[in-house]
C-alpha cells in the first residue's frame, strides 16, 4: 500500500523482454533495499527481484504493461518511485493499491497562478469511480479532482508536486496512468451488488434500464 506522495524520481537503467512480460532495471537511491519488497513505480506495485548498486531490477507482468504507461517506458526515461507504507508512516496522500486502472492522456495545462490547471482524458470504464473532490493517482502521484464529467477530468497541480515528480516533463498528448481510489471502487461495487439484489437479477443480467438502477445512477450515486 502507498499513498500517492512520490518520495524520488528514478530512471529506467534497462529493459529486458521476459515472454509477454519484461523486467526493468531502475536507478535509484532509496537506502536498504530488500527483496521481495514492493515500489510503486509510476504508479504501478512491482515487487523487487534484484538489488545492485543504486538500482534494483522488478517484473511486470503482460496485464501490468497494457494497463500502465510502462509499456512504452525506454532506457533512460525517468519514473516516480515511493517505498511501501510502514505502521509508521503519514498518510498524506491517498490510498494508493499500484494497480493500474487504465491510461489516460494529458489534453491540456493552464496557468492559475503559481500553480497550472491540468485536464486528463478519462477512459469510460472509469468514469464512474472518479468523483470531484475525490482522489486519483497520476502516475503514483495523489491528486484531487476539481471536476469530471463522462470523458475528462480536471485537477491543480502545484509547484512542489511538480517540481519533484515526472509530471515536470508531462505535456498535451502525452499518456499516463491511471489509478482511481480504491474507496470509490468497493462503493461502486457495494451500490451495484445491492441494486442486483433488489432487482432480482444475476451477475449476467443488464441492470442499465432498471427502475432501481436509473434511481441510483439520476441521483448521482452510479
């Protein structure tokens, strides 16, 4: 578990094809580093397999690469990278699993003020797991969404955050990837579990036209 608050920014050393999959090799600094051990990189948990000199090597599977911008990651390319949580730990972020969502792409950036106003493109499938106010991960960085609607979603980024992540290099139409917050996936999946039950429907059964269904999503709740 992580909680979106990049503590370094690595690069990727080298890549090496492993089936459908690959393992990457990643520079960084963090001290004590242990196998087995998991690092959300860009946003994505990999466990790591080796450890060297100021780098560490991972696997990511098929899904992982489909699902996260690491699948067109080259040598050199730069990643966020943060340590799993410890009972210690602040939570000053968000929740974050590492379990890519889905891609999404960077449309536009506004100044406002010392800070820039930022629009992602938002795949349908998640549109319902994003909410404004709520939280999102943008390549393993915790951000808040100022607004959304069926297709994009708007959020602030300030000059910290940028200054200390790979969102300094981000521009329109480039990719990135996308996590939703874990709290809105266990509601929305509660909320649908209970409308099959009081519909009377199984798994199978298309629930877009129900009474109950059309109550639940017109008032804001699907």
């Amino acid at each position: 578990m992580f909680t979106g608050i990049v503590e370094e920014v690595g690069r990727l050393l080298a890549r090496e094809a492993r089936g459908p999959g690959a393992r990457l090799t990643l520079a960084c600094t963090f001290p004590r580093l242990q196998l087995g051990e998991s690092i959300c990189v860009s946003g994505v948990c990999l466990t790591v397999t080796e450890i060297g000199q100021a780098r560490f090597s991972a696997d990511a599977s098929a899904e992982t690469l489909a699902l996260s911008t690491l699948s067109a990651l080259r040598a050199g390319g730069s990643v966020n990278l943060e340590r799993a949580l410890t009972p210690e730990s602040r939570l000053g972020g968000h929740y974050v699993a590492g379990h890519a969502d889905g891609i999404g792409e960077l449309l536009e950036v506004r100044p406002l003020g010392d800070a820039s106003a930022w629009r992602f493109s938002l795949p349908a499938d998640l549109a319902r797991f994003v909410a404004k106010k709520g939280s999102i991960a943008i390549d393993g960085v915790s951000l808040t969404v100022n607004d959304v609607d069926d297709r994009s979603f708007s959020l602030v980024v300030i000059p910290h955050t940028l200054a200390r992540t790979t969102l300094v290099d981000r521009k329109p139409g480039d990719r990135v990837t996308l996590e939703v917050d874990l709290l809105a996936r266990y509601v929305v999946r509660h909320l649908e579990v209970t409308t099959r039950a009081a519909a009377g429907a199984s798994e199978s059964d298309n629930l877009e036209d129900h009474p109950i269904h059309r109550k639940l999503r017109d008032g804001g709740y699907l």
